[in-house]
C-alpha cells in the first residue's frame, strides 16, 4: 500500500474540500445503516471470517452521484506521480465507493474488494483507521488516519493475494474510493 498527502492548496484538495461541504448540509449523513453494536475489527474476527465466512457488519452511509453532487470533478486532478508509483502508466478512474461513516460508531468490517487497484481519499475529524493484512506478509497493519486532513491510499487486490481490511471511526469520517481501469 502506498500513502501520500497533497498540500492544501492543491486543486484536488480544494475540491474535495467543497464535496465535503456540500456532503455535510446534505441528506446523506441521515441515512445510517447497519448496527452499531456488532463491530469487531481484530485479527481474530479476520481469521473467522476467513475461515467461517462469517458475517460482515457495518454501520455507515453510502452517497452517489444522483445525491446531487457531480464526482467527476474530482478525477480530473492531477495525482498521476504517485499512482505512477504503482507501475501504471496509463490508468483511468471508475467512483467506486462513497462512504460516510458516522460520528462515534463507523466502521466497515474485515473485507476483501474485486481485483485490481484501489485509490481511497478519506477525511476524519478525530480518530480513525484503514487497517488491513499485508497479502505479503500476513501482517495486520493499522493506517491512522491525519485528523483534519485528506489521507490518500493506493493499493492493489490480487487473486492469489488478496488484501484483506476493514475500516473504524471514533469520530465522523468520509471516504471516496475509485477503481483503476
């Protein structure tokens, strides 16, 4: 997994910045689902999962583009010099995943996604994580998150390899994921 940060006056910042705003006086962050009691995000609920194929709980609110907001706009921005660290050359961006996780109880439980890579924007006011097992490795590795900043991560999913992870919030996070193509 490779990590960056933008400064806060790059032009991706910016508009993420204003997606936020626009997310945050909208309807979304009233349309929670799932139960904010069941989440376990530890090396022993992966390994059940892994092995019992047991179930996978969340609590969060998903938004999409017919919410009112055109997500296009954020993949027009330059971030080419650190997915390029990834091997890619040439590479388009597919949304995949927008997130808000409520404050004091989001989270996404231990997952794996389709194979391919992964570039994830997330903005947390407090304490939140991207925790994930290195396919390497086998490694549990736990990716804090910068409060008040946009943390970017870039990562890859394989067959053989696949890279397990999960998400947790104390506090309100966003998160917008897109899909290399």
């Amino acid at each position: 997994m490779i990590t960056f940060e933008l400064p806060k006056d790059h032009p991706l910042v910016a508009c993420l910045d204003d997606m936020l705003i626009w997310l945050l006086a909208s309807e979304v962050p009233n349309r929670i689902v799932g139960q904010a009691d069941k989440c376990d995000l530890s090396e022993e609920k992966l390994n059940d999962r892994i092995e019992n194929n047991s179930a996978n709980y969340c609590r969060f609110a998903r938004f999409e583009s017919d919410d009112g907001y055109n997500f296009d706009d954020i993949q027009k921005y330059s971030i080419e010099q650190y997915v390029e660290k990834t091997g890619r050359k040439d590479f388009s961006m597919i949304p995949v995943a927008k997130t808000l996780y409520p404050p004091k109880e989001g989270y996404l439980g231990w997952h794996i996604d389709q194979v391919g890579g992964r570039i994830y924007a997330a903005y947390a006011e407090g304490k939140s994580f991207f925790r994930y097992r290195d396919p390497e490795t086998k490694e549990i590795i736990t990716s804090w998150d910068k409060p008040g900043e946009w943390n970017f991560r870039i990562f890859d999913f394989d067959e053989k390899n696949p890279m397990w992870h999960c998400v947790g919030a104390e506090d309100m996070r966003i998160s917008i994921g897109y899909r290399f193509v």
